[in-house]
C-alpha cells in the first residue's frame, strides 16, 4: 500500500519574514493561513510531486509509515488532499481573515475600490517627513490640551453626546484607514472597510489580511497605522477645540486617547498584541506565552526546561517572559473588571434606562432636538451595555460547550477514514 497526498488546488506559499529565518506561509484557497517551517514545506512539496509517503518515511528513521501519515494528517490535514482528490474530514467554512468573521453583523462599508483610492490619497502621511511632523505636532497638542486646556468634569460640561459620537466614529474611520494606507504603501492590497456589531457594540475593521507577505517592519509599522491615524485626528480635533473653547471636542480628544490605550493594549487581540506579535516574529504570540508560562511551572516541579522561542535576542527574550507573565496577570484582573461591569451594567439598565427614556419624551416633546439626540445616544448605549451581558454569556456558555465536546471527541474516527491509503 502506498499514501499520497497533494496541495488543495490554489495553494500558495509564501517567505515569511522576521521569524527564525526558514519559515514559510501556506494559504489555502478560502485564504486561511498556515506557518510551517521550511523543513516542512520541502517534505510537503516533495509529496505534492508524487513522492508516497513510504518514499519520504525512510529518511526518518524514528518514526514509521503510519506515524508519519497521523504527523502529516494533525498537522497539515487543512491544506491537502488524500490520494483520491478528496479533503481530509469536515472542513471548516471560509475565514478570509478579516475582523468581521467574529461579528455578529458585519457588512462592507467601504467597498475595496473606494479603500484602495481614500488610502491612494492618504499614504503621503507614512513618507518621513510627513510622520516627523505629525508626531511633532501630536505631541504639541496633547501637552497643550492636557496642560492648558484640561480634562475636568467643568471643562467637559455642556459636551453633546451625538457630536462625540459621529466625531468619535469618524475618528475609527479614520484609525481603520490608517491600517489600509500603511499595507498599500508597501505594495499590498486592502480589501475594504466594514462596520458591524460586536456583541452588540458598532465597530469598524480594516481587511488588511495581505499585511503578512510584508517585511518584518512593515508589518509593524502597518500594526501601528490605526493608531496614528487617528491621533492625527486628535491633532486636527484638539487644533479646533483650541480655536472655538467647545467641550464637545475637548471629550472626542479624550475618548481617541482612551480608544488608543486600549488598542494598544497587548493582552488583547488589538494593534498592540500584533505590534508585539511582529516585532518578535511570532505568529500565535498568546500561545507561545501560555506553553512557557506551562514549561516554568513544569521546571519547578524539576520535571523538565523552560521552553521560549529560541530565535529571539536577549531584549526580544526579555519581552516576551514579561508579555507572558503581565499579560496573563492582566486577563485575571480583566476578568474581576467584567464581573463589577456585568453587575453595574444591570442595574443602569433596570434603573437609569426608565428614567432616561422619559427625559427623551419630554424633549422630544418640547422640540429639543440636539438635547433629544444627546438623550437618544445615551438610552441607546445604555441598552447596548445591559443587553450585551445576556448575549456575552450566551456566546461564552456556547463556546464553553463546544470546547467540552472538541476535548472529549477522539481522533480515530477521522483519522481512520482520511489516511488516504491507496492500494
């Protein structure tokens, strides 16, 4: 008996920069990803010119036919096809790798054509010069907003809350342009610009999947293109706020600096985990945090090393143990946060909604119409809070279930009916 295996038909593969140096990325037709070292992409290629897997066995000497069809079958099942053309098991659906495959709606904003021209237009901004002389005057406005002008409950007061939504979303618009801007500068192509509800909550994301096939630094600098995008923004935002004393502005200025915190935020799948992410040439940073933080406590017990990614220099190394180490400190006290939001959100929503609902009738009535817009987005936040604590729960029980169910499911059942053994 002879096992053949080949590439499903529109397979590319392509370097992959900045990690141990023989790396490559496998992408499939409905454009998932795969990182395998260039070891593994010669063993595949030779099995995709016809070689049988018998043939390559016999350059191993530790592991027999049958081991290396499970080997190449966990580990590379999603991207080839057994001897009869046919797909290994039941495949997942096609991610194309955007942000809007975790939404609950997600629809195209901004066609690709529209991205690709806004962004044609706006890449000057990544020139060096231009850059020096946006953080220079980033840098100008905040320490003129922060120390001069101020962030205090009197200085905000009279904001209306509809303004600082539209200037804020604008502003996210502008964060996701950012990130296309950056990817088409080097010569990639973005896909366009969606909006859809994340758990109930509007956000806007950027399909810049093509961000990959970039160099190590472009990659980073594509990771940071949203945020300074939008602190650009802040700089045209905090100019205006200067000229005409309006509060409304003052709060959008604070609301993109709290936006930029979080997105920077590295313990979340935000800019600032890929930022740390490329920087180190990793591609699963979350997971090669967890397996060293397992390998310390495995050491402890003297049952075994430390186990960090061994390409990394002395500084890339010390970042990464503290990645790991803050980072999972971090998802503990985010998950006591959640705990105190999830009750407050609750009672807002019993208590505050009412109230505020009947404050926007009585505007509505006497013909308020910016103090009703203000009442409007309010209520409307307001709902989106509390209502996201009954569908969060039920995502999350879901997805808890489906864990359950893949850790007791075994693999013989698979395995035995796509080893792809031709006689």
């Amino acid at each position: 008996m002879t096992t053949h295996f080949s590439f499903k038909p529109g397979c590319t593969t392509h370097p992959f920069h900045g990690g141990s140096g023989d790396e490559y990325i496998i992408e499939t037709p409905d454009a998932r990803r795969f990182k395998v070292s260039g070891t593994a992409l010669r063993l595949l290629e030779q099995l995709d010119e016809g070689v049988s897997v018998e043939d390559v066995c016999a350059h191993f000497a530790h592991m027999d036919g049958e081991e290396l069809r499970a080997f190449i079958l966990q580990n590379y099942g999603d991207f080839l096809l057994a001897g009869s053309g046919e797909p290994f098991g039941k495949q997942p659906a096609a991610a194309p790798g955007s942000a809007a495959k975790k939404l609950l709606i997600g629809r195209t904003v901004i066609p690709r054509a529209t991205t690709i021209a806004l962004s044609s237009f706006l890449k000057w901004l990544y020139s060096p010069l231009a850059a020096v002389f946006m953080i220079l005057g980033i840098v100008g406005s905040h320490a003129i907003l922060y120390f001069t002008q101020g962030f205090a409950p009197t200085r905000l007061a009279g904001a209306h809350a509809s303004v600082v939504l539209i200037l804020c979303i604008a502003s996210i618009l502008a964060h996701e342009l950012g990130h296309a801007s950056a990817l088409l500068r080097y010569g990639g192509s973005p896909n366009g610009v969606g909006f859809g509800l994340y758990i109930l909550l509007p956000v806007f994301y950027a399909d810049v999947s093509q961000t990959w096939t970039l160099r190590q630094w472009q990659r980073v600098v594509v990771d940071v293109g949203g945020v300074y995008f939008q602190q650009i923004f802040f700089l045209l935002a905090a100019i205006l706020s200067i000229i005409f004393k309006d509060p409304s502005l003052r709060a959008v200025c604070l609301a993109i600096d709290m936006m930029t915190f979080i997105a920077l935020n590295p313990a979340l799948r935000f800019d600032g985990y890929w930022l740390i992410t490329d920087w180190l040439g990793l591609s699963d940073l979350h997971r090669a945090a967890m397996v060293y933080l397992r390998s310390v406590l495995t050491s402890i017990r003297g049952r075994g090393n430390r186990n960090y990614p061994k390409h990394l220099s002395r500084v890339k190394t010390v970042v990464f143990i503290g990645y790991a180490v803050l980072s999972n400190a971090f998802m503990v006290a985010l998950v006591a946060l959640n705990l105190r939001w999830l009750r407050s959100a609750m009672l807002a929503l019993g208590s505050g909604l009412p109230e505020l609902g009947l404050a926007l009738v009585r505007a509505t009535a006497a013909r308020q119409w910016v103090h009703s817009a203000d009442l409007l987005v309010a209520c409307l936040f307001l709902l989106a809070s509390g209502t996201t604590v009954f569908v969060g729960v039920y995502y999350q029980t879901r997805a808890g279930v489906r864990m359950v169910r893949q850790k007791f499911v075994t693999a013989h059942s698979t395995s035995a009916q796509s080893l792809g053994v031709e006689k």
